[in-house]
C-alpha cells in the first residue's frame, strides 16, 4: 500500500526570549500526554508537499525583514489559552502566501487568519477559565518580532522539521 505523502505545515519564528516565554506557559499548561510541540504561531496546517511551497518561501524570505509583532492579549479557545498577536505586517505576509496558494488550501487555511500562540488547549472548560483569569490579571502588552519561518511535515502528532527560512 502506498502511503500519501505528509501534509506540510508553515509557521512563523518569533525572537528567542518570546518564545522562551511561550513555550515556558505551554510546557505548564498543555496536557503532557498531547503537548507534541514547541509554543508556535501557525500560518497555514495543511500545505501539499510539492516544489513550489519551498520555492516561493526562498523567494519570499530572502527579501522580507522582521515583523513587528504586538503581544495584545489574552484569547480563551473554550477548552484552552491563547496569547492573541496583532501585526499589520504579518496578516500582510500570510494574505499574499494564500493568495499564491489559494488553489490548494483547505478550508481552515482559507478563513480569515487570527494570529495566536496557544499555550494550553484540549483541558476542561474550567481549567481553562481559570487560567485565562490568572493570565488576564498580570497581562501587560508586549512585543515580540518574526524572525523567519518554519516548514514541518505532519507526522500524526509530532511534526518534523522540514527547512527554516531567516528573514532579513
């Protein structure tokens, strides 16, 4: 039997001491059963594995600069947290990624995109209301920067680390 080849996944990277940050709250909070991943701010879940993907991610790397991010707040997801991000720049990167791979995307990659690092999820309601609050009465805004992406093939759980792309 042949197997279909792993869909791949596309993520932004932010600046080490954001994701120090991020991936300390994650390791704390996601059920450890389930928690297969690093903190991570997700682009697009489910790109097709051909050439043109890696191609147009050189091309688009090579020339972008760092992106500004502002650490806004935070979001419940009903069963977990997230931290909520807002940049200009990068809803305008991810728009012109799908707009060159609107062919291929599926449904969740073609809904408007809402950028959030998620650092608990898949708990009860009220564990996760809990934890919003305590968040919530300490949040001050922060920044952060996108320094580059990342490209991951899906292994059914964890994800393989296919290729970075630093920005300029």
């Amino acid at each position: 039997m042949i197997s279909e080849p792993a869909p791949l996944i596309l993520t932004l990277q932010i600046n080490p001491d954001a994701f120090a940050f991020f991936n300390a709250l994650r390791k704390k909070h996601f059920p450890p059963r389930i928690n297969y991943l690093d903190a991570h701010l997700t682009l697009f879940h489910q790109l097709p594995p051909v050439p043109a993907v890696n191609q147009l991610l050189e091309t688009v790397a090579a020339k972008q600069k760092k992106i500004n991010l502002e650490v806004a707040g935070i979001m419940k997801l009903g069963r977990g947290i997230a931290y909520k991000l807002k940049s200009e720049e990068l809803i305008w990167l991810q728009d012109n990624l799908k707009k060159e791979w609107i062919a291929w995307l599926k449904p969740q990659d073609q809904q408007k995109f809402n950028p959030h690092i998620t650092v608990q999820n898949k708990v009860e309601v009220a564990v996760a209301n809990s934890l919003y609050h305590e968040l919530s009465a300490s949040f001050q805004p922060f920044t952060a920067e996108g320094i580059g992406l990342s490209l991951w093939e899906y292994q059914g759980g964890p994800w393989l680390k296919v290729k970075d792309y630093a920005f300029i």
